[in-house]
C-alpha cells in the first residue's frame, strides 16, 4: 500500500466514524469508545499529513495545537 493509499483509508474512515457519531450524536447514542476513537483522529491524520500536534484536555474536551 502506498503513503497516500494508506492515507486515503485513513481518511475514508475519519469520514465515515464522523458520519456515524454526527447521525447518532443527537439521539444520545454514542458510546465512550467512539468518542475515545475520534479523539485521536486528528493527531492521526496530522502525524500523516506531516503536522505534529498535541493536545489537552480543556473543559472536557480535547484541544489540540500544533508543537512548535
């Protein structure tokens, strides 16, 4: 597999758990694990972008930067 096909299934699977937790978001029904899941996918496809960041939690939520 070359670097930008592993990067497209990358991407196609940000999307599609995107998706998944937007459509299921507002009925209440998402679970700890997807949202543990796309809490790394930004740094994933930063890493794969070539953009290194890092993150904290604020207020609950994850806030991400990039390092310097």
């Amino acid at each position: 597999m070359t670097d930008n096909t592993g990067l497209a299934v990358v991407l196609r699977t940000a999307q599609w758990e995107l998706d998944e937790v937007a459509f299921a978001l507002p009925r209440g029904d998402v679970t700890d694990e997807q949202r543990a899941r796309l809490a790394t996918t930004p740094a994933t496809l930063a890493d794969l972008l070539g953009t290194p960041v890092r993150g904290e939690y604020v207020d609950g939520r994850l806030s991400l930067s990039e390092e310097e």
